[in-house]
C-alpha cells in the first residue's frame, strides 16, 4: 500500500524536496500538502522583483496547478494547519480539513518579526515576506507617497529599491552603524549607501524605532532621537523567526527552529522538518541554498536512502538591478586572520579576503563580483591558497593569464578553468560538471532547457551568465544563447522582457527603448518596431506619439494593401446593421471613382477593392459625409462584432443581441490591440453569429449572457473556452471590455486572445475578470482611458489633411529627360 | 543650387555619359524612416530618406511580386517590403538574406536639402547622398 506523506507549509523548500523524490521514487507516497498560502509554490526570492515590477507574479511560480494535477498531489491551499495529533498520527487545518499521515514533513518556513512598539498594528504598517505582503505595498505605492523600511538588511534593502521604482519617496531605518552588517563590511557598505543614495534611497542608520504614529493608518515612523519621519507605508523587515509554535505544541523538541538530526528527523521518528523553521547543528538557515541542500538529503531519507546533511556555508547576493555585491562565510577581524584588499575609487571596485592559516574564510566584493564562485569554492574546499597569495585578490582571470604566459584571456577561460564540481549555482548548489553532463548525454542547446534539467540559475538567477559560459564551453558552435525567443534580431529580450522593462524602467519612446535596452541596430527592423510601438501606445495612451513610421502601411494608410498595391476600403456598419442611406452612398462612392469590385466580407459589411492610394482621401471624404467611419479592417485592433437578429426579430432570441453588438463596438471601436480582436453576439445557443470561434463571443440565454473567449477560426480553428455568465448587459459589457483591456496589457505582439489565453492560462484569467471585481474594474478604467486618445476616425483625420505627404506622389515627372 | 535640373559628366568603364539630374524636391518632403513617390514616363520611383537622414531612390517594385516598396517599413538602410515581408537593400535594390532579386536603384544627389534624381543614369548602385 502507498504509504501517507503529509506536508505542512508549501515554499520552497519542500517544492524542492518533491521534485527530488517524484524523481528518485515516484508513486511511492500519496502526498498532501496544506499551504496557508491560497496559492501554488513560487519563488520568493523572486518577490522583490515583482515589487519593482521587473517580474510578474506569473513568472515566478514554481509549480503550477498543472503540476500538482499530473503528480496526484492533494494541495489544500489557504490552509494552515492548526494541530498535530502524533497519538493519532492525524494534522487539522484551521478549516476543518483534516488527513492522516505516515511521514509528515514540517516546513512552516519563518514569519517575519514585528517591533512591539506602538502602532506597529495599523493599517499600513506591511512585513515583507509573501506575495500578500507585496500586493499590499503596490496598493500604496499607487497613490506615490512617502515609505519607510524599517530594517537595512537583504530583504529592506530590497523593498526600498522596490518601491523607489514604483515612485515612493523612500527613507531606511537602521539601527546598526552600517547596512547589511552581517553580510558587509564597513567599507562595501559605505560603497552600497553610496550606490542606494544615488538611486535616492535615503538611509538612516542608528536609528531606532520607537513608535508608530497614526490615526486609523500609519502616517509616520517616530525614532528615539526625536526626529519623526512622515510615512503613508511602513514596512517592517527587521528579521525572521522560525516558525516552530505548531511543532512545539505537538511536544516535538524545538530551539530557535524544530530541532533535525542529520536525516532532518525531529523528536518523533515519523516527523521531519525542512526548511527555515528547522536547526540543525543549532543552526537555522535563511536562505534557499542549505534549504536545498537538506531537502535533497531528506527525499533521500524518504525513498529509504541514509544521506546525512552536513550543514551548509553560504554567501548572499542583493537583487538591486546594477549593484553588485557578494558576500560569503566570515569576514571580522581576528588575531592569526589576514587580509587583502584590493580598491578601485574610480570604479567603485572593493574586494576584500579574509585569510586564516593560508585559506580563505571570508570574501566581501563590491562593484567586481566576477570571482565570487571562484572564491567561494575556494573557501568551501578549505583549500591552501598560498601558492597563489601573491595574485590571489586580481581574481582568477590573472592565475590563468600568469600560468599560461598570455597576457589576454578568452572570454569563459575563468570558467573553463573551474574545476568539474565546483559550484555554479549556489541557491540549487549545481556543480560545472553536472551542467556539462547534463549537455551532453541530453542533447541540451538552450537555456531554457539547461535550467529545466538542472535547475541551474532556475532561482535567483544570478549566475545566468555563468551558466551559459559552461554552455558555450561545452556546445561551442552549437550554443544558441537566446534564452527566450528574442523579439527579433535586433535585441536579445523577448516581448514580455521589454514590456516589463518599458513598464520598469518608465521608457517612452522607440529611441528610448533601444538605447536603454541595448538595441544591436540602429533603428530596429520592420518586426521590433511596430511591437514597441504598440507596447507604447498601450502603455501611454495618454502622451505617447505614435510612431507612424514604425507602422505596417495598412495601419499608416488606414486601408489595406493589395496585391497590386491598390487598397481596400472598409467602412464600419456598426453590428453588421445598414440601411437604404448607407447603401445609397456606398452605392455612389463605387460609381464616382470606378471602383473595380464591391463584395460582403466575412464578417459582415461591404468591402470596396481596387482603390489607388491617391483616390483614398476623396472616397473617405464621401463615406464620411454619409456618416460612416474607418472599418479598421486592417488594424491590429477592434475588427468587427457580428451579431444575428436576435430578440427584436427571431423567433428563439433570448436578449437583444443585436443591440449589444452594436453597443459593444460603438464602445470598443479604434482601440488598438496586440493582434486584431474580433467579436459576435449570437440571441440563442443556436448561435448564428458563430460567437464560439470568436476572439469574444456572447450567446445571450435566458437567464443572461454566457461571456465565451479564446476561440479562432483562421490559421488554427478552436473552439471558445466560457469565462462565465452575467445577468445583465451592463455586465457582459464590462466584462469583455475588462477582458480586451488585460489582454492589451498582457500579451505579446501579434499574439491573439487564444494564444494569450493558452499561455497564461484561461484560470488566470477567469479569476481576474470573473471573480476579482476590483481588478475588473481597473482593467474597465484604464480601458476607458486610452479611448479617450484612440476613438479618433483615422478617415476623418486624414480627410481634414493629416499625413497628405502619404497620398500624393513628391514629384511628377512629365516626359523622359533625354 | 538652385532647384532646377542640370546636366553633369559620370564617365563608367572608360565611357562618359551625359546625366540630366531632376530636381524632385526637398528632403523635408519625406518623413525619417519612410519614403515619397517619384512619378515618371518610365514608372514609380521611391524615394526614401533613413533615421540618419542618407536619401536612396529605388524603383518602387519589389523584385519579388511588384510590392509597392515606397510604402514598406525602412530600418537602417533597408525597406521591409509590405507584401511578403522581403527586406531590400536600399543601396543596391538587393534583397537580402535568402531572397534573391534587385529592385533598379538609381542615384539621387543631395545638395544642402534639395534632392535631384538622374533617371537615366546608368543602372549602377546608387550613391548614398549625404
Ligand atoms: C475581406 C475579408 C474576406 C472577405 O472577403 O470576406 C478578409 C480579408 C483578409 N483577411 Fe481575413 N478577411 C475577412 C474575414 C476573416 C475571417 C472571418 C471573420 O472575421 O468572421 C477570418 C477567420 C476568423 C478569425 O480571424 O479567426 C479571417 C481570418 C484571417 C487570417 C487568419 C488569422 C489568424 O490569426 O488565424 C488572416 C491572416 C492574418 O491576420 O495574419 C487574415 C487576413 C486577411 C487579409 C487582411 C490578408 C492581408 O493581410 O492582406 C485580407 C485583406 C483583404 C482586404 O483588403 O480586405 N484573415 N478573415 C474579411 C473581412 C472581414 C471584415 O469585415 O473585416
Ligand atoms: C523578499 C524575499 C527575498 C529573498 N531573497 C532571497 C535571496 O535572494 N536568496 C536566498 O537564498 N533567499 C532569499 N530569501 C529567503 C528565501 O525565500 C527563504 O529562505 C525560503 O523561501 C524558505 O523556504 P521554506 O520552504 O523554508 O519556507 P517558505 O518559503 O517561507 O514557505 C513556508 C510556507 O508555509 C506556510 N505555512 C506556515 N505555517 C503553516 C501552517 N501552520 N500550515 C500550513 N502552511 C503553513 C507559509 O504560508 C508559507 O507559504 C528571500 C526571502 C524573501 C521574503
Ligand atoms: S482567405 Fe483571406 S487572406 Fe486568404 S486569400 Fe482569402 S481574403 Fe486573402
Ligand atoms: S512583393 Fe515584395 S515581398 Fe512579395
């Protein structure tokens, strides 16, 4: 029989351990895990880069629902458990769940530590360890203000640049003379203050909290000294403490942390604990790489293995984007220590060794991180580093330089000259040699591939960069270095980087962007730049100057080319609705400019072919008079909503679909979108405006209207998914609106709604436009905003004189020059 | 110079020809990164001008389908053809990468803004005017 194995608390660590055991004993244990998250796993080290929005929550799970599902996993999310019965080998959550165990695994990480000083409960007063805490700091950062972190250590730190870059003025609090203390020394945290300062971070260091001051809400931090610092979010991240009071109730013997022998067994042999909430060797960790290290020993205790945990030495990174810094083991002076430095003022270069007895057991580098690994192996290993003591501090590159007698290094020879089991990625403790095995017996050409095989740079990320050195070491020719598809060949990044970055960084223009983002052209290709353009006009409608020149021509000329390079007319008959008027003047327009052909579209309104370019104002000019407006047939934007007669006509109408067909592209009409967006609302199930192949479709029923999205019927055919149903027209309005709008945020160029949906996945997007009302109503707005700019009739525009320039030749040339 | 047509000597391969430069107009008169039209007996021409302000003219037929060129997006000193997506030198005419074919290109000179065209010059690559 499959024995029980429950685990409580679902982070990273037991993440980690199960992905081990599924790999070495699959189908040996039914696994259950209670998470008092209401969420899947996902990479908390990675919070501080949603913070300052270089990441999405979306990019940083570490297991999706698709995972769990495949494995059999049981995952009781929002679950904490209350209640650990050995007797009866049971555990209870706070909501009555409650399931029985063979092995249990405890792996409630830590909880952050909170000052007992007064007001240190309001409203605005936020710690900074789940995704929770994050959305509740960038509801605050919305309205800009001011925030103080209190705490300069990694995670303060890390919360200070984050909110700076979401546009709070930012001041730290820290009560040692110097930040980071534990991991820095005086002097590389004089160099980090510095590097903070100028991104306007102020710091404040020996400085204690003494209260919280508020009415209702935290409006100020007020310090010993006196001094009062106004604050519309306070966050508090001044340590952890391992969370070890549910082991400790269930009379398991608890330190600090639950106590773990070397297998991370606790006081009752059935019972392990993983993670920050366990001490081993009286110590508790707080960083992912021990974690990782202990979890790979007890998946193999679990799978009938005796690997014995030895106990970890680590060094710590700060994800601020552009400070580099490292440091790793011990680092104080001492009698018998020695130390060499090495400073750069102009470059803001400071490394410094800490020697005992030849070997190095500690490192503190600022600005030049480069030979980090190589020390930190160096120092793992207790290796005698006396023959090298000379050269030691110039790093790697200037051993290998020496040894071989050539002045100028290939770029990788540091790395080449690692040995096999050194360390490469520290958070998942990846050796060279195990990245090198992987490529080869694998097959493996990209990183994508190295990181799912291996997990190397799969965290922090980091070490990316040396990840893909060994990769071009061992592929040579064959290494394809792009990570994600690149846009296109002008830059490295993938669409969704540059959207982040644009987003992060504030970037508001195409020359903007490439030059801040490193274009490898000059001015893009015909790929990149209507991508950015769009991504630009999605993100500033407000003042962003759309870029004609980046535009494909049938969004310039506002018709679409042909193959003969005249162009197509189609003007917009709202909801497929016409009359005699209309006709009439269509009717004139097609005899006035001897218009070649006059066919109904597929989507449901009159198509005028053959036009040249020169006759396309007039045309528009008499269209206009009649009251029609650009069709948009050619736009990467609102195309067409079909509709069928509905309650006002058919016999089986439920609603009146045609109404709201027409209302919703009235509403939706010249905004522009990653890929055209094209609508139908059908009166009944029978569908006859064929909603469920649409980009948004509507079936109005009795009792409403069932909202379907993501089908297709072009290059692919598929079938509509339902996001749900709503009672009234205002509603479903509201809906696909708020549905367009997230899609315009979120996708990649030239990715329609079903490709979008498949790769994020329709529950992301039901739970946000179905049953987050406030998000709904955030997409609605920002929706509503950017039509204000965008529901212009290009034909009007461009009737009135706008872009003459594209319609009339420079120069005409009567007879040939002889 | 005033922006009238005038008549120098290119001599090619030993032999020296008469070439007649057509005042088209002035470089203001077409966007950065885009192109205007040049109509003549012998067809259209496409004039563009790049982000760094170098004017080319070109035949406006694609060599592949007879895309219309002067429409096509321009990036460095290349036009991405709207019908198929071609990318064409705008130095040489020649398509680029795995196409093969060569749009006519033909000199344009640029003196102090004003543009002239010589149509009948010989069809040798046309010259990048500054
Ligand atoms: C005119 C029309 C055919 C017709 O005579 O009925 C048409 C004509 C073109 N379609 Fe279409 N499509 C037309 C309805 C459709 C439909 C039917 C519909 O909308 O109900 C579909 C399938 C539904 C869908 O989009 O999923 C359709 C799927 C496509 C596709 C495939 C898109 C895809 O992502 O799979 C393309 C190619 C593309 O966009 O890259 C395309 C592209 C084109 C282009 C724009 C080709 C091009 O790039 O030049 C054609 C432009 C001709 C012109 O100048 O008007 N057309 N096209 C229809 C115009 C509808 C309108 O009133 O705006
Ligand atoms: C913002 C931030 C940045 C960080 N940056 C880095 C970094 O750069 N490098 C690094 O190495 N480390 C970093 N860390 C630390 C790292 O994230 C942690 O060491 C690691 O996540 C701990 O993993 P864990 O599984 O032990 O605990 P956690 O990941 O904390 O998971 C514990 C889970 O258990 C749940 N839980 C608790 N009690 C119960 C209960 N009674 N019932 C059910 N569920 C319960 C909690 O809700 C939580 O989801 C960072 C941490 C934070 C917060
Ligand atoms: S199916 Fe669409 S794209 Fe294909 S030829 Fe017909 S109109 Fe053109
Ligand atoms: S006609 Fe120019 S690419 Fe086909």
């Amino acid at each position: 029989m499959t024995q029980k194995l429950v685990i409580i608390g679902n982070g990273m660590a037991p993440g980690r351990m199960l992905e081990e055991l599924l790999e070495k004993a699959p189908g040996l244990y039914d696994v259950t895990i209670f998470n008092a998250e209401p969420r899947v796993n996902y990479d908390r080290i990675m919070l501080s880069p949603v913070l300052s929005g270089e990441k999405d929550y979306a990019d940083i799970i570490i297991h999706d629902e698709g995972w769990y599902a495949y494995h059999g996993i049981t995952l009781h999310k929002g679950a904490r458990v209350t209640r650990i019965d050995r007797a009866a080998k049971t555990v209870t959550a706070a909501n009555g769940v409650t399931a029985a165990y063979d092995k249990l695994v405890i792996a409630t990480g830590s909880a952050p530590v909170i000052l007992p000083v007064p007001g240190a409960d309001l409203p605005g007063v936020v710690a900074y360890r789940d995704l929770d805490d994050v959305l509740r700091m960038l509801e605050i950062a919305k309205q800009g203000g001011r925030a103080v972190v209190i705490g300069g250590g990694l995670l303060g730190l890390e919360a200070a640049y984050g909110l700076r870059r979401r546009g709070m003025a930012v001041s730290v609090v820290h009560l040692m003379p110097t930040i980071m203390e534990r991991q820095l020394d005086p002097a590389a945290a004089y160099l980090l203050e510095k590097a903070l300062t100028e991104r306007d971070i102020s710091i404040l260091t020996q400085a204690n909290t003494k209260a919280i001051l508020g009415q209702g809400k935290a409006e100020g931090v007020a310090l010993a000294d006196g001094r009062v610092l106004p604050a519309d979010l306070v966050v508090m991240a001044v340590g952890i403490r391992p969370s070890a009071r549910l082991a400790k109730e269930a009379g398991l013997t608890v330190n600090r942390g639950v106590v773990v022998d070397d297998g991370m067994r606790t006081s009752d042999p059935a019972i392990f604990a993983l993670g920050e909430c366990a001490e081993h060797r009286g110590q508790c960790y707080g960083l992912v790489a021990p974690l990782y290290e202990s979890a790979k020993v007890l998946a193999d205790r679990l799978s009938g293995g005796q690997g014995e945990y030895q106990g970890s030495v680590t060094s710590t990174k700060l994800k601020v984007t552009g400070v580099n810094l490292f440091s790793a083991g011990d680092f104080a002076d001492g009698p018998g220590r020695e130390e060499v430095v090495l400073r750069d003022a102009a470059a803001g270069v400071y490394k410094r060794l800490v020697l005992n007895e030849n070997r190095i057991i500690g490192a503190v580098m600022y600005g030049d991180v480069a030979d980090g690994p190589w020390y930190f192996d160096m120092l793992k290993r207790g290796l005698d580093v006396s023959h090298l003591r000379d050269t030691l501090i110039f790093g790697q590159a200037v051993q290998g330089a020496l040894a071989g007698g050539c002045g100028v290094q290939a770029p990788g020879a540091a790395v080449a000259a690692l040995a096999d089991d050194a360390e490469i990625c520290g958070c998942n403790g990846i050796s060279k040699g195990r990245i090198v095995a992987a490529i080869t017996a694998k097959g493996l050409t990209t990183l994508a591939e190295v990181r799912a095989h291996t997990k190397a740079s799969a965290s922090c990320g980091s070490c990316t960069g040396l990840v893909e050195q060994v990769m071009a070491l061992t592929l040579g020719e064959a290494y394809r270095p792009a990570a994600v598809e690149a846009v296109c060949g002008c830059t490295d990044l993938g669409h969704d980087d540059v959207r982040r970055l644009i987003r992060a960084k504030g970037l508001k223009s195409i020359p903007e962007v490439m030059q801040e983002l490193e274009w490898k052209t000059s001015c893009g290709c015909a790929k990149c730049r209507p991508a950015l353009n769009y991504y630009l006009v999605c993100e500033y409608p407000d003042d962003y100057a759309d870029d004609y020149q980046s535009r494909f021509v049938n969004e310039r000329l506002h018709a679409n080319i042909q193959k003969d390079g005249t162009y197509s007319v189609v003007p917009r008959m709202w909801g497929g609705v016409t009359s005699a008027h209309e006709l009439r003047a269509i009717a004139d327009v097609v005899d006035k400019f001897a218009i070649p052909m006059v066919k109904v579209t597929g989507g449901q309104r009159i198509d005028l072919l053959g036009i040249v370019k020169e006759d396309l104002p007039a045309v528009w000019a008499d269209l206009g008079k009649a009251g029609f407006v650009s069709g948009q047939a050619y736009a990467k934007g609102l195309r067409t909503v079909k509709t069928c007669v509905g309650s006002q006509w058919c016999r089986f109408g439920t609603q009146d679909s045609t109404g709201l067909g027409i209302r919703l592209e009235k509403f939706m009409w010249g905004s522009w979108t990653p890929a055209k967006v094209k609508l139908a609302v059908s009166g009944c199930p029978r569908n006859c405006a064929e909603s469920t192949c649409k980009d948004i479709g509507i079936i109005c029923v009795e009792s409403g209207y069932e909202i379907h999205f993501a089908g297709a019927a072009g290059l692919e055919i598929k079938g509509t998914e339902i996001l749900g149903t709503v009672k009234t027209e205002d509603e479903a309005l509201e809906h696909v609106v708020a549905l367009t709008q997230m899609y315009r945020e979120q996708a990649r160029y030239l990715e329609r709604i079903y490709k979008w949906a498949k790769r994020i996945g329709t529950e992301t997007i039901r739970a946000q436009i179905m049953d987050d009302a406030e998000k709904r109503q955030g997409y609605f707005e920002r929706f509503v905003f950017s039509q204000a700019f965008a529901q212009v009739d290009p034909w009007s525009e461009r009737v009135s004189g706008k872009d003459k320039h594209e319609f009339k030749p420079m120069a005409v040339i009567a007879e040939a020059a002889e | 110079m005033t922006d009238t047509t005038w008549t120098d000597t290119t001599c090619a391969d030993m032999t020296c020809t008469d070439v007649i430069w057509i005042a088209i107009g002035h470089i203001d008169d077409i966007p950065r990164r885009g192109a205007r039209c040049v109509t003549t007996p012998k067809g259209r021409i496409a004039v563009f001008r790049t982000a760094d302000d170098a004017v080319f003219a070109l035949e406006d037929r694609c060599p592949h389908k007879g895309g219309p060129l002067s429409v096509g997006i321009v990036h460095g000193h290349f036009v991405t053809c709207p019908l198929h997506n071609w990318n064409i030198g705008l130095d040489s005419g020649l398509a680029q990468g795995a196409d093969e074919g060569q749009a006519r290109a033909m000199p344009v000179r640029n003196e102090g803004g004003a543009l002239f065209l010589a149509l009948d010059a010989p069809p040798q690559p046309a010259v990048a005017a500054e």
